[in-house]
C-alpha cells in the first residue's frame, strides 16, 4: 500500500517522514472527498439567507447614503455591511473547504500505530499507539463507505450544551476491513 497512487505525493512523503526507525507501513489511504457533510451543509444552508440579507442591506444603506442631501458624515456607513457579505461568502464556500480538507487528509497503519493527517492549512498529525484502539467503533453506510472511530472529543459548544467530535478514519471506503486491521494491532498490546 505504501504507492498507492491515490494518495498525494506530498502526503505520501509526509507518512514516509512520519515513520519511526524500523517501522513498517501496512495500510494507507484516503477519506473519500465529499462536498457536502453535515457540517458543510448546515452552514451553506445557512448562508443563503444570511449572505442575501447582508447584500440587501449593503445595497439599501448605499442608496439610502446615496440618496442623502445633508452632511456627508455617514459615507461609510454602507461598509459596515461588507464583513457580513464576506462571513455569507465564506458560508456559501463551505463545502469546497471541506472538499479540499479532505484532499489533504490521509491515514496510515503501521505495525505500530495508527496515524492520521488532518490536512487543511497546517496538518495535524495524531499517532494513536495499540493500547489506544480499545474502543473502536464502526458506523457503515448503505454505499459501503463509512467511518472507523478511534476516540471522541467532547467540548463545550459555547451555549452551555457539549459538542462531540468523532476522531478516526473518517469516510472512508471498506471500513469494515479498517477497522479489522486496527483490532489486530490493538491485539499487540504487552
């Protein structure tokens, strides 16, 4: 697996400078890349309105300044519209992020650990070792695609509720077969 030619070259090297001295790749791949997730969904779906809003409101306050014959104090003040046409906008691209997040993301298991690269801006990389596969969970969907989570991330959403996080090989193709290569590497636990 270690040239499999789906995987970037970029990120390929990065999973070759990643392993250890005498460390052998078994499996790697990539999640499946998707426009729309839930996530990305929710807040394009949300940016319509919020993004037609804020132009109407830029394009009304620019008339109405426009249309004023007293002191030209409030020139400006059609500007204060364009952060919220640039958050709406930001919105509405959502789903090419998270398209393009995915791209830059890839997994690997190792006779030692399993690794994942979170591609985006910056990379994060998270090395979980056997005795941290214990809990695996696996949540399969009707195409054959599906999700092999390692841990999850619980945080506070701001609102006094909790936000959970599934950390693992997330989207992928076969989870099935993943998940059974990280059971056995669990299994070398001492």
């Amino acid at each position: 697996m270690r040239n499999d030619p789906s995987i970037p070259w970029a990120l390929r090297e990065q999973i070759d400078r990643e392993l250890e001295a005498g460390e052998r790749l078994e499996w790697a791949g990539m999640p499946v890349p998707r426009f729309f997730t839930a996530h990305s969904i929710a807040g394009f779906l949300f940016a319509i309105p919020w993004t037609a809003f804020a132009i109407f409101w830029t394009a009304g306050a620019a008339q109405a300044t426009a249309d004023s014959c007293g002191p030209r104090g409030f020139d400006f003040f059609p500007l204060f519209g364009v952060p919220f046409i640039l958050v709406g906008v930001y919105l509405l691209l959502s789903p090419l992020w998270t398209y393009l997040k995915t791209r830059r993301t890839a997994y690997a298991i190792t006779d030692r650990r399993a690794l994942i690269f979170d591609g985006g801006w910056s990379t994060t990389i998270r090395s979980f070792r056997p005795h941290e596969l214990r809990d695996l969970s696996r949540k399969e969907r009707r195409n054959g695609r599906g999700d092999v989570v390692i841990t999850r991330r619980v945080r506070p959403d701001g609102e006094g509720g909790q936000q959970t996080e599934d950390i693992g090989f997330l989207h992928v193709q076969q989870p099935r077969e993943i998940e059974q290569k990280l059971r056995q590497l669990a299994a070398k636990t001492p």
